[in-house]
C-alpha cells in the first residue's frame, strides 16, 4: 500500500506528498507515533491534514498512512456515564496507560470490549429488517434502556439471531442476508462518520415545551424540544451554571455535554460535578444519563474543532432509539476560535476579526443538525442543541454572537449587572427572545390553563415598560411618575424579584413545575390589576404599598412548596381583601 510522505508542519497542520490516493475526512495516521488525523484538503498528489494531536517532534519524510475511511465515532452500549476526549477517547482509560497526561500517539478501545451486557433479542429468524431496526436491547443504565439497531445500508431476512444472554459489544449477536446473498454479522456496535448526520424519515415540526424548571425560560423565553438555543455571556454570568440546571432539571431523557476549550480548571470542576449530581427523576446519579466529551483549551485546537461533532453523532445515535437528547456546548466560541488558527495557518483569507469567511456555514451545520424528528423503526426522537457564546468583553456584537443569533430561534442572553448582584438565572429580559411562541401555542393550551399565554403577555409588556420608565427616571426622577406608572415599577420589581430571580440552592426554588409558574404569574397580574383600579379611583401607590403585599409575593417562591399550591388561592383572597378594605377606609376618610 503506497504512503505519503510529511513535506510541512505548521502547528496542527501538515502537508504530505506522495501517490497514495487520500480522500477527503479520511482519518489517517501521521509519523511515526502513528498521530490521529484527518484530511482537510486535497490538491494533486499532496495532502493537508489537521492532527489531533501535539506535532511537536514530527519530521519531514516521516510516512503518513490512510485508514480509507472517514474520521468516526464507535457507537454502542458504554456511552452513558463516560468521558471521552474531542476524538472519542475514554480518558479514564487513558489515565490508567499513561497517567495525568496523554501520551501522543496513544491508542485505546473507544467502548469496553471486555464488559457483557445481557442482551434480550427483539427479532427472529426470517424477519425482515432494514437500517434503524432493532435487534435487541440492554440495559446500559438503571434508566436507558439501550437499543441495539441494525446499521445503516443493510437491508434483508434475519437468518441467525442469539439466544437472551450476555455478550460483549463486539460479539456478533445477529446475522442478516441481503438480496445479493451477502451475509452481515451484526454486533452490538456500529460506526459512524461525525461530519455526516444520522438519517430519519421525517422532520418534525417543534411543537412540545422543552421544559427547564426555570421561570424566566419556561415562561418568558421558552425552547421547544428539538430546537436551538443561544447562551450569551461575559466571564462570570453564570454560563455554566445555567447549563448544569438545565441538564439536570430539564425533560430531556440524556445529556451530552460537551466542554469545547474550557480551562482545565473549570472543566475539571464540571467533570467533578457531574459525577456527584443526583436525577431528581431517578434518585440516581445523573452521569448514569450523560455523556461528557472534555476538551480543555490546553489539548490539542484541532481536537477542539472535532469534538462538536463528536457530541453531535453521539446525540443523534440516541435519538434514533426515540429519546430526547439535549446537548450542551460549552462554548462554541472556542470553537470558532479553533477553526480561526485552523484557518490562519491555511492561509486562507480572514473575515471579520480574523475568522474564516465560512463561519456562518459551520454553525448552521451545527445546529441544523437539531430537530425533532420521526425515525425509520417507528419511534420519535429529537435533539436539542443549547450552545454557550462567550464574547470577549460581553460584547455581542462579536462575529460568533451574531452569526449564531441567524441560526438559534431562542436569545438567552446573560447579563453581567444581574450576575454580579446575585440575580440567578442572570437573564436579560430585555434582549433575550424566543421564536417558539406560536409553535408551542397548543401544547402551552392542552398542558396549562388557558391564560398563561395571556399572563406571559402582560408580564412581558409590564417589563417592557418598566424599561422605559426607569430611563425616564434617570433624567427626571421617579417622583415625578404619575402613581400609575409608580405601580407599574413596583409590580416589575416583585416581578423581577420574586418571579424572575431563582436560587439554585433552595430546595423549593431550584425547579418551579408550570402550574407553579402560572399561579405565580396569576398572582402578581390579580395583584396589579387590583392595585390599578384604586389608582383609578384616585387612592395613591403610597397607601397600596403600605399594604406590603408586593412584598409577601416575592416571599411566595420560598414559602409556598411545589406540593401545597393551593396556598396561592389564599394569598390571592388576603391581597383582594386587604384592597378592598384599603377602599372602604380610603372612602370614609374622604367623606
């Protein structure tokens, strides 16, 4: 078999010469510690190709073989509960060969091959079957059941298939023939290319809420399942924090997490806290639901620029058993910032701030690959993709910041003044946006009373104002606010307060079931309605406020437990009372 030969080395990219015939994304093996890599571009007989591995003491001349197939992930029972690398490497594995520190050149088995599942047959001999069937299934944790599929381009009669029992991933548990009699042995594995997204029958429209337990995001700025999602934000908005409820609170049935050039610090402590959070669902921890793929800003950029898709192919492989998966990708501005020294050390012409001009096309690939969608084994599955941005200087007018607001329908946009005052989720809800509305308008009718869409509306409206005024303030004063505009302020501040803000470490606080939501909503619309029409009648804000009924709202998501609702009903008759009194003396005192 011919071979290249390196000519170049410029960082993570080589150039190798020579007659063998390389195609494009093919992962070949560079020098002679045998270093992962992949073609990127190919032009006559000579190659270029991105390693995703440190070059450091590579040679001119050394050989560069192809594996003559595509750069792909290994796919199987043993994902969940797992950390691998940008190139799907198990690092704990890794640890154990080498220690702290990945030696280059390092080759290890991607799944367990010495582990048995049981496996429990879902087929029988003369079936027929096509791609996206299942074959069986295990259990791969106390609360996945892992599908075991039939590969993709294989179609025909099931001619052997094994007995309930317990196997290793790469044990041939079914055998099906083809029309052309060519017999296929299926294990329990499958590979696939990370850059070619997984087939389905039919997209679906994004009509179910994907619900995070976060008021501000349920309520205000809601995502569907199977959308796309932006997470703008400054060093210390709480990015991260975000995702860590959302992961853990939210309906999705797996996690992919992916630390994308995080400092190995910070990653360390995702890793740490992941491992020791526990499913509010199960009681059991909630690694036994994840998948992490850790990529520090110290290994490897060109690793860096991989692991997206890693994650991605990882996501769509479970999707396709019919589960919903949520991905997290922290952050996809190192990222973009992998594929600009990919890029410079091309010598390809810079765009704006020196990223490549096909920034745009590389996001939209990314998370045009969410969806909801039909499968061909009959099930319904989707993928969520939730990308944090991290602009320098919390500018988001950056290249990355704006080119991926053309691609995500939902604007969750961090702040650092609300960070810095403990404001949590630290949500702007003055630029943040969600396109998801309509979409979700029947089902927010079907699950909720009827006018929490209505409710969501005049809160909206009311913190719309509030912006307004309070710049109006800046110039003139608040004193000069007639009281209904008073009113208005003092009803978005509870609102901020006590709907808006949420403390992760409360028990109570830290996921808000919807009806909660909207009996909390409820509440705060009586309160101001109520409050308006003695405005009306000419009773000032200073005798509603001494009332201190806005304050008790905002003690209401702290006093009032998820199971004990029916205490809203109370505080609604307590504040509608004490108004109504307030009336009666204000009337007499005229009189």
């Amino acid at each position: 078999m011919e071979n290249k030969k390196i000519i170049s080395i410029n960082g993570p990219v080589i150039l190798a010469k020579g007659e063998a015939d390389f195609a494009m994304h093919d992962m070949v093996f560079v020098g002679n510690k045998k270093l992962l890599g992949e073609v990127i571009k190919l032009e006559k007989d000579i190659a270029t190709i991105q390693v995703y591995e440190n070059t450091s003491g590579l040679k001119i001349d050394e050989l560069v073989i192809s594996s003559y197939n595509q750069l792909s992930v290994t796919l199987g029972p043993g994902l969940l509960g797992n950390i691998f690398d940008g190139i799907q490497r198990p690092l704990k594995e890794i640890k154990e060969i080498s220690g702290d520190f990945i030696e280059r050149g390092i080759t290890v088995d991607k799944l367990s091959t010495q582990k048995k599942w049981l496996f429990k047959p879902l087929i029988n001999v003369s079936e027929k079957v096509e791609a996206g069937n299942f074959v069986g299934e295990t259990k791969e944790t106390e609360a996945i059941i892992h599908k075991i599929m039939i590969p993709n381009n294989v179609f025909g009669e099931v001619i052997e298939i094994v007995s309930e029992g317990a196997y290793a991933i790469n044990e041939v548990v079914c055998k099906v023939r083809d029309s052309k009699n060519v017999i296929h042995e299926i294990t329990m594995t499958q590979e696939w290319p990370i850059r070619i997204g997984r087939p389905y029958i039919q997209r679906l429209p994004n009509t179910e809420l994907f619900i995070t337990g976060q008021r501000v995001l349920d309520s205000l700025f809601p995502m569907a399942k199977g959308g796309t999602a932006m997470i703008p934000g400054g060093f210390g908005t709480g990015k991260t924090m975000l995702q860590h409820q959302l992961a853990k609170w939210s309906n999705a049935d797996i996690i992919v997490y992916i630390g994308c050039g995080e400092r190995g610090n910070e990653m360390t402590d995702v890793l740490d806290e992941f491992q020791s959070l526990v499913d509010p669902k199960s009681g059991r921890p909630l690694i036994e639901r994840t998948v992490l793929i850790a990529n520090t800003s110290n290994m490897p950029v060109a690793a860096r620029e991989a692991s997206i898709y890693t994650g991605l192919t990882i996501a769509e492989y479970y999707r396709d058993m019919g589960y919903d998966v949520a991905i997290m990708a922290d952050s996809t501005s190192r990222w973009a910032e992998a594929l600009r020294e990919i890029s410079g050390r091309l010598e390809e012409m810079p765009a704006e701030e020196g990223y490549p001009s096909y920034l745009p096309s590389r996001l939209s690939e990314f998370y045009g690959r969410a969806g909801m969608v039909k499968n061909s084994n009959g099930t319904v599955g989707s993928v969520t993709i939730i990308g944090a941005v991290s602009p320098q200087g919390a500018d988001f007018s950056e290249p990355v910041t704006q080119n991926t607001k053309r691609f995500v329908h939902c604007f969750w946009g961090l702040n650092r003044e609300l960070a810095y005052s403990r404001h949590y989720p630290a949500v702007n809800w003055n630029i943040s946006y969600s396109e998801y509305i309509d979409q979700l308008q029947d089902w927010y009718e079907n699950e909720l009373p009827i006018k929490f869409l209505d409710y969501r509306q005049k809160i909206v409206k009311l913190l719309e104002e509030e912006n307004e005024l309070l710049e109006i303030a800046k110039v003139v004063g608040q004193d000069v606010l007639s009281d209904d505009k008073k009113l208005v302020l003092e009803t978005c501040k509870a609102i901020r307060i006590g709907f808006l803000q949420q403390n992760a470490m409360s028990e109570i606080d830290r996921f808000v079931p919807l009806q909660k939501q909207y009996l909390m909503m409820e509440s705060i619309i009586q309160l101001y309605d109520l409050s308006n029409q003695l405005i009306e009648k000419s009773i000032p804000i200073s005798k509603i406020k001494e009332l201190e009924l806005f304050e008790e709202y905002i003690k209401l998501k702290l006093n009032i437990s998820n199971d004990k609702l029916e205490q809203f009903k109370s505080f609604n008759l307590k504040a509608k009372e004490s108004l109504r009194k307030l009336e009666e003396t204000y009337k007499q005192h005229i009189s």
